[in-house]
C-alpha cells in the first residue's frame, strides 16, 4: 500500500515532467539559520540531486529536520525514517516517510499507518488546481492550506504554503489492520510537523 501512495501521489502533478537525468550540478538542501541539530537516531542517505528548471530548488529536508522528539509525538517511529525524495527535471520532492507498528492476535507486527512527510518547489495553487473540488481549504498554524483524501490509497494530506514553497504531509492507515481513518488527527499531525520544520 505505501508504495503505491507516493508515486501516486506525484504522478499527476505535472504531466510534463520527466525524470531528471542532467549532469547540471545541483543546490543541496542547506539547514534553516539559526537552528539546532535535531536529535536523529536513524540515518538516511543524503538527498537527491536536484535539476529543477524553472523553480528554485528545495532547501528544507523532512529527514533531515524532523527530530525523532517530533516524530514520536506525531504518533510514528523514528526508527522507521526513510527518505523517499522523488525528483524531475522541473520539480523536485525532498521526503521522508515513518511508520507506527503493532503487533497483530497472530503475533506479527506490522505497519497499521504510515506518515509522508514532503517539501517541494510545487505551489499550493498547483496542488489545489490538481485536486479540483476534492481540495478543502483550511489552515495550519495560521497559513493558507489544503487538505485531501485519497481513498484508493487509504490516504490524507495536508498541503500548507511556506516560505520555502509548501510541506506535504500525508498519513496513510493499513484499513485492515485498524479502525483509524486516514485523516484522524490530521490537522494537529500537520501543524507539528510543519511548526519543527519552520525552527
């Protein structure tokens, strides 16, 4: 199920886009100014190269920013941490996905939801302009935002607008293997993730 959410996730947002292939040099993510190093247990690979033609490139990292504090109080585990940056010739997508585990009656632990945590160059009229009448309008922490369900990929996600583009944040649920719905406390989830991401 999660990999399906994703790529999803991306594959309409811009049907022009191809995969990036350049051998353009690429503007890292760089950390915001003046902020601490979080404290992350798990470490990923550094993020893609990015091309980015026609947008400034992405300069915030979920993985990189979201201390394992923030992930936990969100309701996953940072253990779990995994980049899934996705990245095109005229856009790019720098992520981070965690997932929250249970053992079953059988004994076996399994994903029941998992958190995708995205900063992009897209713009939040892009994201609304996609998603038509599904995109309900709302805010987070004060900020224009959208929010959306996916029901096919048993997926929520809350777009917010940032000074650095927007920040992506999506919850998948495993629905056979819990009773929560993927947009159960969604606009906290969203208002924390974004709040760490701005320090």
């Amino acid at each position: 199920m999660r990999s399906a959410v994703v790529p999803a996730l991306l594959a309409v947002v811009l049907a022009s886009a191809c995969s990036a292939t350049s051998d353009e040099p690429a503007t890292p993510p760089t950390p915001s100014a003046g902020t601490t190093t979080p404290n992350i247990a798990v470490s990923v690979p550094p993020t893609s190269s990015q091309v980015n033609k026609g947008r400034a490139p992405v300069t915030h990292d979920p993985c990189r920013e979201l201390g394992d504090d923030v992930v936990t109080t969100a309701g996953f585990d940072p253990r779990t941490r995994q980049r899934i940056d996705r990245v095109f010739d005229t856009y790019s997508f720098v992520g981070c996905q965690f997932d929250h585990e249970e053992r079953d009656r059988f004994g076996i632990i399994s994903p029941t939801r998992t958190l995708f945590v995205n900063s992009t160059n897209i713009t939040l009229e892009e994201f609304r302009a996609r998603e038509g009448q599904s995109a309900t309008p709302t805010q987070v922490n004060g900020r224009e935002a959208i929010s959306y369900l996916s029901p096919e990929a048993e997926a929520c996600y809350v777009v917010v607008e940032t000074g650095y583009g927007t920040l992506s944040v999506g919850k998948s649920v495993a629905g056979a293997l819990t009773q929560e719905k993927p947009c159960d406390d969604m606009p906290r989830i969203a208002s924390e993730i974004d709040s760490s991401m701005l320090n």
